[in-house]
C-alpha cells in the first residue's frame, strides 16, 4: 500500500525512528511547499537541543528556534527533529552550531529567508545567543535579512 508520503520521497515519517549517534545533515528531508507564491512565516522551536562542548566534551543545552520564508521546498519536521538531536554527540562551538544549522536549511530547500537562533543556558556563569540569517541574494529577502542582523536586539546592560 502505497501512501502519499512516499511518493513524496519522505523517508522517516510514519516509520521507526533510528537516531543517529553524530551530526547528520543527511536525515534532512524536504516536501513540496503548496503555496511558494506567498510570503509566510514557518518556526519551529526545540527547546531541548543539546550538544557537546569541543574542549571539555561537557553537554551543553540550548533552545533552538528556526524561522524561514519558505521557497520551493520545506523541510519535514520529524527529519528536522533527527537532524536536531544529532548533534546530542557532537563536539562544537555554540555559535558553529547555529550557523551549521543555518547553511544545512539553506542548502537543503533553498528559502526566500531564514534565521536561527540558539539560546545557550549558561556555562561558567556566561549564556551565548548566537543569531545567524539569511537572505536570497539579489532579493528583497537579502534586504531583509540585512535589516534584521542590522537591528537586533542585544540585551547589553
């Protein structure tokens, strides 16, 4: 029986879940966006993401939120949530992993606009909240993304 997810070509959705023990852009999983003529917003939060420290090899726990202006393509959820938890063993900085993050979106469905950014709980008495963006060249989604990292609010009391 032949259902439409997988003509789709989606692979884990709806079939046991195998977690991988490492970064693993390779569970990222897209589908056809049916509304690519329109300008919305798609976030998705992960308030339990965690990674390791390269130096140390100490956990660090962060809340990941993604927010993109889908294209063509979106990324299926429960891939993006298997790509997420690869990186529980993975050795990086926080800022390497947001931006990481970022470019494996980017190279996956290609967005109009995307931005990530991790809040990092503190390590040492430091939280880190990293913030990375990215805008379609040439566009007004670059505009954007320009004006967005332009004016962020950093909370720098």
């Amino acid at each position: 029986m032949s259902t439409s997810r997988e003509t789709e070509g989606l692979k884990a959705l709806g079939k046991k879940t195998e977690y991988k023990s490492d970064y693993a852009p390779e569970v990222l999983e897209t589908f056809e966006n049916k509304h690519p003529e329109n300008d919305y917003w798609v976030q998705f939060n992960c308030p339990e993401f965690t990674s390791l420290c390269p130096i140390t090899g100490q956990p660090d726990f962060a809340e990941i939120k993604i927010a993109y202006i889908p294209g063509e393509w979106m990324v299926e959820s429960k891939s993006l949530k298997l790509y997420l938890f690869s990186f529980r063993n993975h050795g990086d900085f926080h800022e390497d992993c947001v931006n990481k993050i970022m470019k494996d979106l980017v190279k996956l469905m290609d967005p109009k606009y995307i931005e990530v950014l991790g809040l990092f709980t503190p390590r040492g008495g430091i939280s880190i909240y990293p913030y990375a963006n990215y805008g379609r060249p040439g566009t007004k989604y670059a505009e954007l993304a320009e004006q967005r990292l332009l004016s962020r609010q950093l909370d720098l009391r």
